[in-house]
C-alpha cells in the first residue's frame, strides 16, 4: 500500500492547452505539498502535451486515441480501432503504474485512461474548464468520485458530485503585479494614455488581427493605445505595416512577461477559452471577449455567455468583429461608469485558490 505522503497520482488529459496547463497546475501543487508524490501523466500521442509535460517535468504516456472528427466522417473510420487499443495500452499503464488516485482535465485524451481507473475502482476527479461540459467528461461523470467545476450550475453533472472551485491557473503571474507606470515602459507607450491588451490565444486570431487593422487609424486618432499580440501567422505583415509610424502600438509575436501586459492594460480583448477567463476574472480589468465560432461544441460563446449575463463582459461575434470592435473599444475605454461595472462583476467571479481548493480534494481521497 502506498503511504499517503508518496501516493501515486494518474493525471489524463490534453489536446489543447486548455485541458494541459490545468493539469500541470494540479501536478506542481500536489509535488509542492507531497515532494515524494509519484505523477504520471497519459495524453493523445503528437498532440501538444507530449511535448509541454515534458517540460514541465513530468512523465508522460501516449495513447493513439483521437478526436470524432464531426467535418469528416471518412476520417473517422479508423476511430473505433484507436479507441480499442488506447484502452488496452491505458490497461498496461494502470497495471505498470498501479495508481492510487486519477485525475481527468478533459479532452478525448483522458477517456481511456479514466475509464480503466474507473473499472479498477480507483478514485478519481474530473475537471471541467468550460460552462458546458465536454463529451469525455459527460461520459466519465457516473464513476468520478468528485467533479471540479469554474461556472456554477452545470446542469449536466450529478449536483452531489460537484464542487465548484474555479479553474486552476498560473497563481505567479498575479502575485506582486507592477504599477501600471512600471508595466507601460516595457512597451514604450504612454502612462498616461488608455491602454487595450489584445491577446487572441497562443497561436493568434486572424479575426481579430483583421479587425485592427480594418480600423486602424480610427483606433489611433481616438488616443487609446494597443498592445497587441498577433500570433505566429500574422506577426511579420502587421509589423511591416505597423512599423515605426503608430507610436502608440505595440505589436508583438507573443507577450512572455504577461504580469507587465497584465499591469499595463485598462482594457483587454480576448478569446474566451476558459483558462483565458479564469485569468481574467483575478486581473479584473474591464474585458471585451470574441469567442472562437470553431471551438468544439461552441464552448467559448457559451464561456462568454456566462460572464455577459452577469454584467461581467462585452461579447462581440467574430462575423462583427471588423465592424464593431474599435468602436466599442474607443466607447468603452471612454466610459469609465461601464469600466467600473465590467471591472467589478467579472471579479466576483475569480477563484485564484483553485488549484489549492482542487488538491485539497485529492487528498482528501487518499
């Protein structure tokens, strides 16, 4: 039997880094608490996280298993064939690894390997980023010992089962944040100026790099300053454009030092993956949210959805989004009674001890 201060802990999920950073929160908080903890951690072979646990320092199995593929039913002829021998190698996993406790993050990647810690009456905890849960969990939430939710009233999970505590996040980048004087020079605009923090996930959005510059020099005229993170794909075309003649913009690939674009934003434009919110929700900035349309099951307009009906958050469509977005950023970025609500509302809805909240239930299973 394994003692409870070196417990061997299962963690299965992945695909997006919605479902990967999340679980690597829960991993490096249970190694804080329990330094001689064994995590192992299963997801989908080439998918992101085979590469980001690594990283993180963590073991990690691959299992062949893939996505439904709704766009392409001939794809998905080789899906039954997949799912068989991911469950027979989740098999091998469980008997090699012999777990004491499980924890699913979501994605096709955790069905598998939950369902075999599940046959084997291991106690395990799911972990629902979204305000609509995704079909692996839907499926896995009859045998789950404890269901961790970030909206409440989930409609579609046992009420016994479910504990809401918010998402797990990255707890440094809201610890000791820099004045807003401090953060601005970092991107050499004014501290005197508003300024808007555009953010369109890791990879970027095309959608909402096409809507700045469909008004770019309107946004520019009106004084309110753009930090602007484009992405990979669009990064070189916007910098030639932008180049030297917008002082006032600040075009970047990827922003890495987030406590500065954090600390220097009066406003932010975001997506509405869930981790992007939860974020959001402990900053407390006011926030315009353009929700990905292709996101599986329109999860993020139902994200978006959650916080517009709280008074918490502007939503603007992405087919909008050339039209609207710089005329609701200039409005609101003047308005300071409508910042002050949004700013407000959407704080109330911040769990920053989401991960200590989510560990103390693991253990608690121990």
């Amino acid at each position: 039997m394994t003692s409870k201060t070196s417990p061997k802990v299962l963690i299965s999920g992945g695909g997006t880094g919605g479902h990967i950073y999340p679980a690597i929160a829960i991993a490096d908080e249970i190694k804080r608490r329990l330094p001689n903890a064994q995590i192992l951690f299963v997801g989908a072979d080439s998918k992101m996280e085979m590469e980001k646990v690594p990283k993180a320092g963590y073991d990690i199995k691959g299992l062949p298993i893939a996505g439904f593929d709704r766009s392409n039913m001939k794809a998905n002829l080789k899906f039954p064939f997949k799912v068989i021998k991911s469950l027979s190698l989740a098999k091998k996993i469980y008997n090699d690894f012999q777990p004491d406790l499980a924890v699913g993050t979501g994605g096709y990647a955790s069905g598998p390997m939950l369902w075999i810690a599940g046959k084997n009456n291991v106690p395990y905890v799911l972990q629902e980023q979204n305000s609509f849960p995704g079909v692996t969990n839907k499926i896995l939430k009859n045998k789950a010992s404890v269901i961790c939710i970030a909206y409440e009233n989930i409609a579609q999970f046992p009420v016994e089962k479910v504990k809401y505590t918010g998402n797990p996040i990255r707890s440094e980048i809201f610890t000791n944040l820099p004045s807003k004087a401090e953060a601005i020079q970092q991107f050499n605009l004014n501290p005197d100026l508003p300024t808007l923090l555009s953010v369109g996930g890791s990879q970027g959005s095309r959608a909402v790099n096409n809507a700045w510059l469909e008004k770019l020099d309107e946004l520019v005229a009106s004084k309110v300053q753009l930090i602007w993170q484009t992405g990979k794909l669009d990064y070189q075309k916007i910098k030639s454009i932008v180049g030297d003649q917008y002082p006032t913009i600040h075009v970047t690939e990827f922003i890495y030092n987030m406590q500065d674009a954090y600390a220097a934003a009066d406003c932010i434009v975001s997506r509405a993956g869930a981790m992007a919110i939860s974020e959001l929700s402990i900053i407390g900035k006011p926030t315009i949210l353009l929700p990905l349309p292709s996101a599986a099951e329109d999860h993020q307009t139902k994200n978006a959805m959650a916080l517009v009906q709280q008074e918490a958050a502007i939503l603007i469509k992405d087919s909008e989004a050339k039209e609207k977005l710089v005329p609701t950023v200039i409005a609101l970025a003047n308005d300071g009674a409508l910042k002050n609500k949004l700013s407000n509302n959407i704080k109330t809805l911040g769990k920053p001890n989401a991960t200590k909240e989510i560990v103390d239930i693991l253990l608690n299973l121990l």
